[in-house]
C-alpha cells in the first residue's frame, strides 16, 4: 500500500529546465522563495488579487462578529487595522482562521441571542478540539543519504490494523531531508556538531500520524480579555506507540539502525501541542443543529449568513494530512456560496 505522495509542488519532470520547483533541500517546512508550493498564497491568493473586486488586508484582526436584534445574520465586523478600529459589513461573512482562531472568534462573539459563543446553541462550538499524533523520527545507516527532495513516498499498510490490533495505526511517510541545523534544533539530548553533520548525512527521516479522536472535553476557552485557552489531553495514544514500533522493525531491516543512540537507533520525538498544522473539529458539521455547529454547507445553524471554511468543520480525523480534504471542502462550499449570490 506504499506509493507516491500528492506533494503539492510545481514540478514538472518531463522539463527539469522549464519546472517551477527546483527540488532544493528546503522544502518541506520552510516557505519557498520560487513559489513553487502549491499552498493558499500562490494557488488562491495571488490569483484572487488579479481581479478588481478582490481586496487584501493585511495587518488586520477581526476581534468580534456582532448580529442584527434578532441573532440570525451577522450585520458587523469588528477589527483592529494597523492598531486602529474598523468596521465591515457583507452579505455572506466566511469565517478561515483555522480550528483554534476560528472557534475563538466566535466564542468572542457572544451576545444576548447567543450567549454561549456565535452559533453555539449545540454547545459543541470550541469543543472536539483534534490535530492528530504526530512523530518526527530519524533513523541512520552506514551508507551516505545524499537526497534533496526526499518527502516523496508514503505507506499505508498499517493504516486499518495489524494482526492481534484491529485499530487503525495511521500513516507514515518520508519527511524532508534533514540538515544538522534542524537536528539541532529538536534533538533530545545535547550533541556536538560533528556527530549530528553524521547524523544528517546519513540519515532516512520519517513523519508517522495516526488519528486523533474527538472529545468535547478537548477543547478552546477565551477568557473576558481575549486570551485563548487549549485544553488537550493526547487519546488513541496504544496506535501511535504500535506504528512507531512497525516502522522501528522496517528500519532495522533495511539497515538503518547503524549508529547506537537513544531509542535503539531512533531520533523519535512526539510533535508537542504548539505544532497546530493539523488541527480541525471545533466547529463541527452535520446535519442535527442540536449536535454540530454547522450545517452540511458549512453555514452555522444558527446564523443565516456565517460560514466557517478550514479544518474546524471535521467531525472526526482521518491519520493523513487534512490540506487537501480543506482545500476540496472550501471549493464545494465556494460553489453553494455562489450559487447563494445569484
């Protein structure tokens, strides 16, 4: 079940002199300076700005979203734009500023029609608070990994189970290849520069996920002063700890446990709950407005003209990255959204 990964990247390798991509050794995790990542800057906005009735504002915070006397429809938005205060008004409002700023917006925005939160007559607003169990492992072998581009290649054989374990694993895959500066940086214990020059040089790097459950008790709380809480206690932890040992066994058979450290030849650490590039679920979809925050169009059952579009729609997470269910999302509610309009 291994095979390619869906990188996202502008390459073309039928015409290595014409490809936007250049398959440098500064991919994954760091922005691209050719703009060949196929990301919501170079794919969505940079095109969107093209058109006359687009416009982008930058260094500007929404602090609250206010609804007419009857609750139904957001009438105002309320930000701070360069250090001053400023107020929109729209037809539609879309709410994208991922699964922790958008459910805390919305709590924020509690009035007298909705005193739990904005569209939180479930309750669920802010809870089942998901971003997925994460590892970054290194493993070593005697011969040199000169790789660049490396983050192409995925396994999924453990994804629904193994033997005597009927629960999903998750998923592994390559991660970017690793410079001595990066291991420096999250290496567990101390090491001098030229054990971890070794270490990279000769390195195969991994990424393994596995799910995250929902649970209401993970969940975001702001506080009257506008400070975020994220309340989170790691679950389906046996899953995560079962595929870490698979790919253990994998990397020893393929002889890349050469160099005796910490782990039985293992860089591993646990990515921490600062590391939010997955997180989804705090406003949950469906169909029921008495058990999700939105409907199936992801428009908030309880405000006629509110959508929240990024991660917090799912209901539960899958063990892959979330960008590409996002990204399908957006473009399907894009087209109720305007289908609305006309």
């Amino acid at each position: 079940m291994g095979g390619e990964l869906p990188v996202g990247v502008r390459l073309d390798e039928a015409h290595p002199e014409t490809s936007q991509c250049i398959r440098c050794d500064t991919c994954d995790g760091f922005p691209c300076l050719v703009h060949a990542k196929a990301d919501a800057h170079t794919t969505c906005v940079m095109p969107a700005l093209q058109h006359p009735n687009v416009t982008l504002r930058t260094h500007a915070k929404v602090t609250r979203l206010s609804t007419d006397a009857g609750g139904r429809s957001v009438s105002k938005i309320e930000a701070e734009v360069d250090g001053k205060r400023e107020e929109f008004t729209a037809d539609i409002v879309v709410v994208s500023c991922g699964a922790i700023n958008s459910a805390a917006l919305l709590l924020g925005s509690a009035n007298d029609r909705h005193p739990k939160g904005l569209g939180n007559s479930s309750g669920q607003l802010g809870r089942n608070y998901m971003c997925h169990l994460n590892s970054a492992v290194v493993s070593v072998g005697k011969k040199v990994n000169p790789t660049k581009f490396q983050k192409t290649f995925g396994i999924n054989d453990f994804y629904f189970g193994t033997p005597g374990f009927e629960f999903p694993l998750g998923h592994i895959q390559m991660l970017g290849k690793m410079s001595k500066e990066m291991l420096a940086e999250g290496a567990p214990f101390f090491a001098p520069g030229l054990a971890l020059d070794f270490i990279a040089k000769h390195s195969i790097d991994w990424w393994l996920t596995s799910e995250d459950l929902p649970s209401a008790d993970n969940n975001i709380t702001v506080d009257k002063g506008g400070g975020i809480t994220l309340h989170y206690t790691p679950n389906n932890e046996e899953g995560h700890k079962r595929l870490l040992e698979k790919l253990k066994k994998l990397t020893h058979d393929i002889g890349t446990d050469f160099v005796v450290m910490p782990k039985h030849g293992f860089l591993s650490q646990r990515i921490p709950l600062a590391g939010v590039a997955h997180q989804v679920g705090t406003a949950r979809f469906g169909k029921d407005a008495k058990t999700a925050v939105l409907d199936l169009n992801c428009r908030a059952h309880d405000v006629d003209n509110l959508y929240v579009v990024d991660g917090s729609f799912f209901p539960s997470s899958s063990a892959v990255n979330p960008a590409l269910t996002i990204i399908a999302n957006a473009l399907r509610v894009g087209e109720h959204i305007a289908q609305r309009l006309k």
